[in-house]
C-alpha cells in the first residue's frame, strides 16, 4: 500500500510559553492515539512547537485502511428461524443493523446468528480532520478563549490551518478554518504568506523565514549561544531549564546578546537581582570563577537586529529601575530589625479560624521547643528562630518579590547579628521544599521546619481540610512528606503520634476535631506508600509493616527494609503462608484463648518437638535483636524457620482430640507468631 507524509500546523496568537512545550506534546500524542485507533501507523512523528504556531509531521502514512473480514454475533440461531426455516423479527433486525440481507445470515459453531462481514478500509484523507480536532479538544487547556463572533474555543485564536496529506491539501475544518497550504514566517522578518508544497519542505521554508519550527532545536541553540555569551564575558551563565524552555517558547528566531548593570547593584541579595532579571525579564545571569554573581545579564532576542547594540542598550535601559527596586527594597528593608516586624504579623491572617502569622509563629515555638528538647537541639534558639521565622513575609522585600521569602529573612537576621543557626533556620524551614530536596542542615532549622509543617497539618486537618483526589490547595501531601523525610533521613527517633499531641496540645483559637489525631496520623503514614514505590518495594512489604501499628517513622523505615530484604529470600514465601495459615488457626481459636506457655511434656510429634526446640533458640537469639531494634538479623534469623516449620504442617495435626495436646501446638504456633510479630506481620507477604 503506498504511503504519504502528514503535516498540519495550527498557526495562532502567541501561545502561553510555559505551556508550549506540554501543549505540543499533547497534540502529537493526540493525533497519534486517533491514527492508532483508526489502525493507521506512520514511521515517524516529529512535533514542532513556536510561539505562533503548534506543527507536527508524521511519515509514512498509509493512504487508506486496510480492508478487513470481520464475524459479527447475533441472537440464538434458535430464536432467529422457526421450525419452517423461515427467518424471525429477530434475524431481520440482525440484518439490517448489520447491513446485509437476511439470505446472508449463517449459524456459528456457537450456535448463534453469524454474518461475515468485508468492510472496505476509508480513505486516511477523510479521517484526519475529526483526528486533528479530536486531539486539539483534549490538550490540557484550563481556560480556553473565544475570539470575534466565532463560537470556536482555543487558548488562543487560530489564523490558518495547514493539512498536507504528500502534496494534497485535506479537505476538512478544524477549529473553524478550512484546511489550506500557508503558513506564515516570522513576524517582522518575513511577514508573508509562504506556501507549503510538501510536508518534507516544512522546515527549511519556515527557516527561510526566519522561524526555526523545531523547539529542540531552538533550545539546543539558545543553550549553546547563552553558554558563548557568558564565556565572552569572563564567566559561566547559569541556564535554569525551566526559564530555558520558557525562552525558547519566546523565540521564533533566537539570538543571544549580553548586557551589563551598575556593579554597586552587587550590593544587593544576589537572589533578589537574580529573580528580578529572571522572573520579569527573562534574563540569565552570568557568575564568575567563585560563583559570585557578575554585574552582567544575557538576553535572547526573537530578531536579527542590523544593530544589536542598540537591543542591549534597550534591555539595559530596563533592568535598570527593576535593580534599583530591587536596591531600594533591600536598604529600606534593613533599617528595621527582624524582631520589631512581629506585632506586624497579628494583623496578617493565616488560615481563617486559625489566626493569624503570629499565633502561628507562638504555636511554632513551643512545638520547636519540644522538638529540640527531644532532639539534642538548643530550645532557646529554636525559640528565637521560630519568632523571626515568618517576619520577612512582611519586608518590601518579600511583598515585590515572593520566591525571597526565608531568603531575605536569612540576610535580614544575619544583618541583625543572630545567632547563625537562627540565620539559617529562615531558610531551612522551608526545606524540603519539593521532591528530592535537600534537607535543613543545622539542628535548629531542622526543629522548625518539622514544627511549621506539623502546626499547618494539625490546624488544617483539626478544620477538617483534608486532602480529596487531585485537591489540595494547602499541599499537605508535601508537609506530610516533608516531615516523613525529616524524620527518616536525618535518624531522628520521634514518634509521630507524640509529635501530633505536641501540636494539639498548643494555643489554638479553635477546639479541633476529635478525630483530628487519628485522622492525621493515618493520612501522614500513607504517605508512606508513595515513598516506597518510588524505591520499588512492593505494597505488601509496607502494609505487613503497618498492620503493626508502629508510629515512629524512623523504625517504620528501618523495618520496611528489613521485611524487603526477606522477602527476596527463597524462604520468603513459604513463611508468609505459614504465618497466614497459623493466623487463621488462631483467629478461630480466639473465643478459648491461646496461651503462651508450651510443656515439653506434651509434645508428641518430632516435627513439633524440632519446631518447639528451634523456637526457643530463636527468640533467645533474637532477645538482644529486638532491643537494638536490628531487623535485618531479625528477619534473617526468622527465616531459618521455614525448614522446621514446614516440617510440622506437614507431619503435625495441630488440631488434635486431646485438649490438652492441641492447647499445647496452639500455645506453640502463637509463640511462632509471636516471633514475627515483633518486626511486621509477614502473613501480608503471600502472593495472591
């Protein structure tokens, strides 16, 4: 069957650059999804996304569907003829839903109405508009805008359609436009309409026009000229891949040009000249050998300029005011201490019912204070740090640029001559801040970043504002997280259930929810989940942990591990189904009590005396185990079981008609049990 290269391009107003790149994707997956449920397979698909326009060119595509014989069922052939042979409304209605004629009906071997069908494969032509459209309707648009007096909804008007099938135009409409074979080059550059012959041509016309389609290309480039620039200039530029592919969604036909500012701006944050060059501007900065910030900027340009230094000069002329903003803030800023912006935040709600930033920071410093003392910290500093913590939120600072908030902070305290730990802590309480994170270095952050995240939790969920599905506006899964990650990483041996108590048991203007300790402490420890099967430990190893009950992170985590490690044993499964059957003999026999007590004296079998023996030794190895909390031994000591406890159910009636011998085994397996119990109930382990 022969074959043809697809192109469409939707040409459109600027597109939102942060969303460019997922945009285009989605539009390829899209159409590639719609080609694959019409059983149409090209070779290749290549996406092309720029600012005006969002392309994709797929090769070798089939010109038509392949025909196909298909079997369709009908009703029993019983209900579709009657005894004469003669066809029933039934075997009529089958026909004609079906197309055919009745004389065409036969009987399968399944004794129901058959009829063979050969249906004629369409042309891919008339298929690939409703596809082009069926994609553009499910990108991830959260608010879609209509234009003029059209009814058609896009995240931006539309200006032309091209939809090439090989060097034929597809008839069909999308979004309102009637498929043609134009597009449009760069704006100021070549402005014109250029036809498009063949998908092939698509990008080196649109080159020819000053429009590099290709947004891999275009940040490969501008990667490699910010990079350039930054060298001519005796430093490194420092290219954030966010602000990276937001600059290359700007730029039709990027070209890179450096410029500088006043250096006594040094002066100033270098995070706060950095954000202002990066946010507003959309500038990359440029650091020396020491990593120091140079008074240098580098800008890309979507045009070729005859004279670029008059574009620097421009872009000068700008960042100019934002730096000295930026400087003003900062000075002003520091004529004030830290401590005297408290009495500030009382006027700052933070959670309606929940007070204000103040309370908050109050309840921060008597949880941290807690915290510290169980930790080994300073109380006192982590008083201090918990009343300064949120002053910076009202800094001019922090109101002009909010990514500065603990930064500013941090350099306000320093300015104040704190103690470096309280320094430090202005930062470190918002750490981690995202997946992968790093986490507060100095004792006191860490005290206040466990008391900030723990203080929202509780007050949010005692207001029962509990996380549902994809909703959560107070991200209490990353505070969750946070603190889970605090805990385990940093070998801090605190419950959580102490540490939820701590937190309610502060000043809180409301009564909080009964319910409020259990329901938290549960939510936190699913969190949990998610951690491990990142690290690829399966559900089960994780839930035979938690049906334990244990509250203490740390512990959890050490015992997740050591179940993992066991359960990779060969031995593994056997035990667990042993662990499950032994569960369930007890289970039943928990209305008559099961004791503890085992009497050699009893013991019949010699399965049941080895696996009585090998028991005993056991749990006098492991004595010292459980103590030190050890349970990889542990788990690897318990596995040494299985021979014998294979043994006894193979050879022992534990159930047996002399009271006192099945009392015995029953007192037997519970002490088996028992054994395992103390690091996870690995009866969760079986494989279903």
């Amino acid at each position: 069957m022969s074959t043809q290269d697809f192109l469409v391009e939707l040409g459109t107003e600027e597109l939102p650059p942060k969303a460019l790149k997922k945009l285009s994707e989605a539009f390829a997956q899209g159409i590639e999804q719609g080609l694959a449920d019409a059983n149409l397979q090209g070779t290749k698909t290549e996406i092309f996304a720029a600012p005006r326009r969002l392309a994709v060119r797929i090769a070798d595509l089939p010109e038509k569907q392949e025909d196909k014989e298909e079997v369709v069922y009908g009703p029993p052939a019983k209900i579709g003829f009657d005894e004469a042979g003669n066809p029933t409304k039934a075997a009529e209605g089958f026909a004609k839903r079906s197309g055919v004629d009745v004389s065409e009906i036969k009987t399968g071997d399944n004794g129901k109405l058959m009829i063979e069908l050969s249906i004629k494969g369409q042309q891919t032509a008339s298929l690939l508009a409703n596809i082009v459209q069926n994609s553009l309707d499910k990108l991830p648009i959260p608010k879609r805008m209509r234009w003029g007096a059209s009814r058609t909804e896009f995240v931006r008007p539309v200006h032309w359609l091209i939809m090439l099938l090989g060097s034929d135009v597809v008839k069909g409409e999308v979004l309102g436009l009637k498929a043609g074979n134009t597009t449009k080059g760069h704006r100021f550059h070549a402005p014109d309409a250029i036809e498009i012959a063949s998908p092939a041509e698509y990008e080196e016309k649109l080159r020819a026009a000053y429009v590099m389609a290709s947004f891999a290309e275009r940040k490969s480039l501008i990667q490699e000229q910010v990079t350039a620039e930054g060298k001519k200039l005796g430093g490194q530029a420092v290219i954030d891949e966010d602000l990276l592919d937001e600059v290359t969604a700007l730029n039709e036909w990027p070209v890179a040009l450096a410029g500088n500012f006043e250096e006594s701006f040094l002066e100033v944050a270098s995070e706060a000249l950095i954000s202002s060059m990066k946010e507003h501007q959309k500038y990359f900065h440029v650091v020396d050998s020491n990593d120091q910030l140079m008074p240098n900027f580098i800008t890309v340009a979507n045009i070729e300029s005859k004279d670029p230094a008059q574009v620097i000069a421009g872009n000068e002329k700008v960042i100019r005011p934002r730096l000295a903003d930026a400087a003003f803030f900062w000075n002003t800023d520091k004529k004030q201490p830290l401590e005297n912006r408290f009495d500030k935040l009382r006027s700052v709600v933070w959670v309606n019912k929940l007070g204000s930033i103040a309370d908050k920071s109050q309840r921060i410093a008597a949880l941290a204070s807690k915290i510290a003392a169980n930790t080994g910290a300073d109380t006192a500093l982590a008083e201090r740090a918990a009343k300064l913590c949120k002053a910076d939120l009202v800094t001019n600072m922090v109101y002009e640029f909010t990514d500065m908030q603990g930064i500013a902070g941090r350099y306000y305290a320093e300015n104040d001559g704190e103690h470096a730990e309280v320094c430090a802590a202005m930062v470190e309480q918002y750490m981690p801040a995202y997946a992968g994170d790093q986490l507060p270095a100095t004792a006191t952050g860490t005290a206040i970043a466990l008391a900030d995240r723990l203080d929202s939790l509780v007050g949010l969920f005692g207001l029962g504002q509990v996380p549902t599905g994809t909703k959560d506006p107070f991200a209490l899964r990353r505070a969750s997280l946070g603190v889970l990650r605090i805990l385990v990483e940093k070998n801090l041996d605190l419950d959580l259930s102490d540490l939820i108590d701590w937190a309610i048991d502060n000043n809180w203007p409301i009564e909080l929810k009964a319910e409020t300790k259990a329901s938290l402490t549960e939510y936190m420890l699913d969190r949990f989940s998610a951690w491990y099967q990142d690290e690829n430990i399966p559900a089960e190893v994780f839930q035979a942990v938690r049906a334990r009950g244990v509250t203490k992170p740390l512990d959890i985590n050490s015992r997740v591990h050591a179940v993992f490690g066991f359960y990779k044993l060969e031995a593994a499964q056997a035990l667990a189904a042993a662990n499950k059957r032994v569960s369930n003999i007890l289970a039943k026999q928990a209305g008559e009590g099961v004791g503890n007590q085992v009497d050699a004296s009893l013991l019949q079998e010699e399965a049941e005396k080895q696996l009585a023996e090998k028991v005993t030794l056991v749990a006098n190895e492991l004595e010292a185990v459980f103590k030190a909390a050890d349970y990889t031994v542990a788990m690897e000591t318990l596995a040494q079981l299985r021979e014998p406890v294979d043994q006894f159910f193979d050879q022992v009636m534990v159930m047996a008609d002399d009271e006192a011998v099945r009392a015995n085994r029953l007192a037997l397996l519970s002490n088996l049990r028992n054994l395992f119990l103390e690091v996870a109930d690995i009866s969760l382990l079986q494989a279903q």
